[in-house]
C-alpha cells in the first residue's frame, strides 16, 4: 500500500486557516481518497475529522482537513514538528 500522507504544509495561509477554521493541511499521495485521507489522520494523531477537501495541483494533491472543535489544530501542528 502506498504512504498516504507524505508532509504537512506550513505557510502563512495555511496558519491563518489553521487559526480561523481549525484545519491542518498535508501534501497526500494523489491515489489517495478522501476516506482513506481521513482514516489516516484520525488514526495517526488520534483526532476527530469533520471534513476534508481536496485539490490537484503541478506538485500533487493537497488535503484540507477539518477537525471537530474538540481537538486543537495548533495543539497537533505542534505535536507533529509544525510549529
């Protein structure tokens, strides 16, 4: 099977919606479907997804993930070396 998710995004945006909307967002494999996107994240950091988009760019895909308000997206960012 494939490495579903490969890193995570840090720019200023995705700070800003980090903060705002309490989303992380993560460079994926291209194969990857939205419900193997989301069972990843939940089970590698042990959080609750709400939803996910996604889009297709020249460098790969990109996966937008909400979380529930129970979880802290800055907490997790900090968890995984983000921030």
């Amino acid at each position: 099977m494939h490495e579903i998710i490969i890193s995570p995004i840090a720019s200023e945006k995705t700070t800003l919606n980090m903060e705002k909307e309490n989303t992380l967002t993560f460079l994926v494999d291209r194969r990857a479907t939205k419900p193997e996107i989301k069972k990843e994240v939940e089970t590698r950091f042990q959080v609750k997804v709400i939803d996910i988009r996604t889009m297709i760019f020249k460098g790969g895909k990109k996966a937008i993930v909400r979380l529930s308000s129970d979880n802290s997206a800055d907490e997790i960012s900090g968890r995984i070396g983000v921030f």
